[in-house]
C-alpha cells in the first residue's frame, strides 16, 4: 500500500521503508533455513582448501553432465576428508557428518575419489578399508575391505554408497577409510592438504520424508 | 506479468534481491551471492481476476462487462505469484562438508491477480 495507508489485504499499517527492507530480509533468513532444515545458520569451523573443493565440485559437474549411472538427486554431498593416522605406507581419512545430515537424507548413491601419483609399472594393489568405532571399546574394527587394482597415476573410484548408507544408521556418523599402499610409494597423500588431488566423496541423495499416515 | 514501477498500485511482480553479504551468510553460502526474494504486491479489483490467464478472447471481454457491472457488491481478487523458480544452494554444513541443493518455488518469476 502506498505510504500512509493500510494493506488493502492484512489491514496492517504501511511500514517505514527501513522497517519493511529488515522484515523482508528476516523472512529471507527464516524461509531459506526452513526449507534447509537447519535450526539456524552453520557456523563453518574449517572450509575445505579451494583447489579441493574445484576439483571435486567439477567432478560433481562431470557426474550431472554426463548422467549415465548417476541417479538424478534434488541433493549432492561432497565430503572432503582430514587425515588422520599414517604410516609409511598407509593413512586414515577421517569423514564427518552431522546427525541433523544424516537423520533427514537418504543416500542413493556415494563415490570415493582417489588419486594416485605413484609412479606405475603394470597394476599395483590398493587396499581400502573402512573402519568403524568397535562399541566395546577405544579400538576399531574393519566393517569392510576392498582391493583394488590401479594401474598408474590418476583418479579412481570406488562405490561407498553401502558403507555411508550403514554409517548413516549409526550414533555417532563417523567414517573413517583407510589406505594401503605397496611399501615404495611412499604416502597415499598428497603432502599439502590444500592440493587439489585431495581425495573425497560424492554422494547423491534425496530429503528422507517423514513417515506420514494417509488417512482415507 | 507485470513488474513493479514506482507508483504502482495494480497487482505486479516486486523484485526484492537478497545479498548474502550483506546478512552475514557468505561465509557459509558458497554460491549465489544472494537471493532474488521477489513478491507479488498490488490490488486486484474485480475486473482484473484471472489476468493473466484468461486467453484475450470475446469470452474474456464478455466476463469483464460482468465483473464491473458487479463490481460494487464483489469482493477483490488477489495478487500471486502465477510462476515460480526454485532456488539453486551451494553451501558449507556444520561438518564443513558441501550440500548442493535446489529448493522449489523459491523465486517468483511473475504475478498474476486470482
């Protein structure tokens, strides 16, 4: 309604221009969140090193642009991973999520990137093990493992979709992946985190609808 | 549909732009920069219901001379969004992992009266 009248529709009095821009951007803020489910904004503790993040945000572009076995999903998730424990020749990559995360998706489809720079003759064995907290105690136990064959330097990737769908069922959804590697590759890391061959997960997945009675 | 001017009074699409910077949530939205909250905002008297959407046509003219032949004892119609778009986010969870989602019918492409 024009300044000085009432809305023809609610009755309310016009507000001040300033008034009624902070009343628009407060229902911006309540509606985004709403519809994201969050109870408020996140607070992010470390972003992710922008050459990681490209790199796996074209890899989510490459996924959507040639379709194939992907399944169209109104969400993706990229999970980028901090290192944990290592050896010469193995590491532990710690993957978080929220509970508010993993209590309202259904993941439909979850891909582990992995690059290797270590100098290929012929395929050499890489084992990835997924590990998960052993509830009778401090340690940890081996929930699954896979070997697999790669045959010189690049990106491969392996189906995780199994292993984040029973992690998503759990208290506490950690997941933690382990890599090992023939003895003279050295580190299955690059040795900067920010490097853009950080490995990561892709996951599709779609908003889980609550249990709703239809009553006829 | 019709867009906002400064002194409109009929039933129009206001463009209203959200700046994540300026609320504080860059840190956390990586992409867009912001949010085109449009709205539709105008009146809607009794010979403007059901435009646009009614096809220009004699029935059109026809159920016009009605409405404002009626027009004293009609109650208004009302100004709506007539389409929508959804809302393309890129942006950090509190795990620092990213969620890439669209939300429907979040930005109003134009306005329309019932």
């Amino acid at each position: 309604a024009a300044k000085g009248e009432w809305c023809p529709a609610c009755g309310v009095a016009t507000l001040a221009p300033g008034a009624q821009r902070d009343a628009l951007l407060a229902l911006a803020k309540q509606s985004i969140l709403a519809k994201l489910r969050l109870p408020g904004r996140p607070s992010v503790p470390q972003p992710p090193a922008r050459a990681a993040l490209l790199t796996a945000l074209r890899r989510v572009r490459e996924q959507r642009s040639d379709g194939g076995s992907v399944p169209s999903s109104p969400l993706t998730l990229l999970l980028l991973p901090s290192a944990g424990s290592s050896t010469s020749r193995s590491v532990h990559l710690h993957f978080r999520f929220s509970q508010e995360v993993a209590g309202s998706t259904e993941i439909q489809q979850a891909t582990l990137y992995l690059f290797w720079a270590a100098p290929g003759r012929g395929a050499q064995p890489v084992t990835v093990r997924f590990l998960q907290p052993d509830p009778a105690g401090p340690n940890v136990t081996v929930a699954s493992e896979t070997r697999l064959e790669v045959p010189g330097a690049g990106w491969t990737t392996l189906d995780v979709g199994a292993a984040v769908r029973s992690l998503f069922r759990q208290d506490t959804p950690r997941l933690t992946v382990e890599l090992e590697v023939p003895e003279d590759w050295g580190s299955p890391l690059p040795s900067d985190h920010g490097d853009a061959h950080w490995p990561f997960v892709v996951a599709q997945a779609r908003a889980r609808t609550p249990h709703r009675l239809h009553r006829r | 549909g019709v867009d906002c001017g400064a002194d409109s009074r009929m039933c129009c699409r206001q463009e209203f732009f959200v700046d994540f910077k300026e609320i504080g949530w860059e840190d956390w939205i990586i992409q867009p920069e912001g949010y085109h909250m449009n709205f539709c905002a105008g009146l809607c008297p009794l010979h403007m219901a059901g435009i646009p959407g009614l096809a220009a046509s004699f029935h059109t003219a026809v159920l016009n001379r009605i409405k404002a032949a009626s027009a004293a004892a009609a109650v208004d119609s009302c100004c709506v969004p007539t389409q929508r778009r959804p809302l393309s986010l890129l942006y950090y969870d509190r795990d620092s992992n990213i969620v890439k989602t669209d939300i429907p019918d979040m930005i109003v492409d134009s306005c329309g009266c019932t």
